[in-house]
C-alpha cells in the first residue's frame, strides 16, 4: 500500500498545480486606440471663400479669413479677380491679409469665358445673382498666377511666391534653358489660333499614366490646384524673369506651394484629368499675360 502512495503522489502533485480552465472575461475588453493620424491636407487645398460680405453701395464688403486666396474670394462672387483688384487699387499680385476689407463690386453682365478648347458664345451672358455669377463663374492661368497667395498675417512678410517679379517688357522673352517635362512624342504642336475659333497656348505631349513630370527648370511652384476644370490638376512654376511654366491634366502632385524645385526635379505624376482623353501633359510657357511657343524654348 506504501508503494502505490509513492508512485501516486507525483502524480497528483502534477494535477494540482496545472492552471485550470480559462475565467469568463466579465466585460468587453477595451478598444486598442489607433494610432494612424489624419493626414495633414497638403498647403494647395486653398480654404474655400464664402459670399458671406455685408451689403454696401455698388457691391459687397468681404472680410478676407485665414487660408482665403484671391481667386477663391473672385469665385465665391463670380466677379473676376482682376476686377476685385482694380476696384480696391491694388497689384493683382499683391498678397492679401486676414482681416483685410475687400470691396466686391457688382458683378455686371459680362460675356462668360469659354473652358479650354471652346470658343464662346458670345450671345451668353452671366445671371445677375451673386449665387448665379458663381456658377457660371470660370478662371483662366492669369488668374491663377495673380490670384493665388494665401492670405498673410497682418503685418508677416509675403512669401516669395507671393511677391510679384519684375518683368522684363513683353517683347523680349527672357527664358531660362529649359528641359524637357516629359519623354513623349508631342501630340499637339499647333501653337497659337486653331481652327473654330479655338486658340492652343501650348503643347500636349503623351505620357505614361503616372510616369514622372519633372520641372522645366529652377523655380517655385506658386499653384496646384484644378480651379480650371479643362485642365485638371494643374501646377504652376515660377522661374526668373517674369517666365511661368504650367503643367496640365496631372493625376498627382509631388511639389506643394511655396516648394522651391529644380529644373528636372518629379514634381507630378502624369495622367488625363481634365478633358484629356488619354494619358497626357499640358505645358505651356508664359511671359506675364502672353504665352509663348514651347517648342521654340525646348531642346530640339
């Protein structure tokens, strides 16, 4: 009887020290706290501007908010920057500050700006609401070039975008060497009037969707953005001596506003937004308000 209680003890020493069965949890166990955070909005997406202005005579009194540009405040209103501009006797390249007083004048009937590759009509007139003008209201690269600061603390320096280059006069082209943007055959190389009344500032150039867009040379992107809804995602670049270069139908941006990018430096990649109907770039160079031939400026 001694024995069998030796061989059993260890046994049942064993049993007893196993763990027994698993405790039911009592409540629900608490949720992991994600720690992915929402990705900061790139500095492009311009705040969107309300026609929120006070009534005065003539027009509107908008209080410029932190994050508005000019082009937003012409849009909200549909009255076109250059006249916001003029009515406030101030440069179309001058940055506005928050909190400055905007005077918005009425917008009179005026012909309505045809999209990218569309003559107008010259028939058609804008509805005399605000909320009308908005709707109808369309912005072309000048208004992009002058319009697009971001507004500044009152009393903070302006970015370097925002200051206005001097510009040397419109006969004289002063273009830094540029390279080309793309490796693609050119698709439409017609500069300049096309037939119906179409005008073709640039060139298109096919490319691979989402291959490289490089910069055309030293500068500073001053826009992104597809206010202009023919051209899709655009990018704008400043360079010396007054010259810009656009970069049209992107699918995504790689440079954001204020960055400054060398010439041959990825700055997009390349898509068909817009009215593209296939894979393809936009470019286009101007001198101020005049657009110049890219062909004439490219490496042969």
């Amino acid at each position: 009887m001694r024995a069998i209680l030796l061989v059993l003890l260890p046994v049942l020493a064993v049993a007893c020290a196993s763990p027994g069965p698993p405790k039911a949890k009592t409540g629900a166990s608490k949720p992991q706290q994600s720690r992915i955070t929402a990705a900061k909005p790139p500095r492009w997406q311009a705040v969107t501007a309300r026609a929120d202005g006070a009534t005065v005579p003539g027009g509107r009194r908008h209080s410029v908010k932190r994050g508005e540009t000019g082009i937003a405040i012409a849009k909200a209103y549909g009255v076109p920057w250059a006249r916001i501009a003029s009515a406030n006797r101030m440069d179309r390249e001058a940055t506005l500050e928050i909190g400055q007083a905007l005077f918005i004048p009425s917008g009179a009937p005026r012909t309505i700006a045809a999209r990218p590759g569309r003559q107008p009509k010259p028939s058609t007139r804008l509805p005399g609401t605000p909320e009308e003008q908005a709707a109808a209201f369309t912005l072309d690269i000048d208004d992009l070039i002058t319009g697009s600061a971001v507004a500044r603390a009152p009393g903070s320096r302006p970015t370097v975008a925002a200051i206005a280059t001097p510009r040397p006069p419109a006969t004289v082209a002063t273009v830094p060497p540029l390279a080309w943007p793309v490796d693609g055959r050119v698709i439409l190389s017609r500069f300049g009037p096309k037939a119906g009344g179409r005008v073709n500032d640039g060139i298109n150039v096919k490319a691979l969707r989402g291959g490289p867009v490089r910069s055309a040379a030293d500068g500073e992107v001053i826009y992104v953005g597809d206010a202009i809804a023919g051209f899709g995602l655009m990018m704008l670049v400043r360079h010396p001596g007054g010259i810009v270069t656009a970069y049209g139908h992107l699918e995504d941006a790689l440079a954001d506003r204020g960055d400054r990018i060398q010439r041959g430096q990825p700055i997009a990649r390349a898509g068909s937004s817009g009215e593209a109907k296939e894979p393809q770039l936009l470019f286009q160079i101007r001198q101020g308000r005049r657009a110049l031939d890219p062909l004439l400026y490219l490496p042969k």
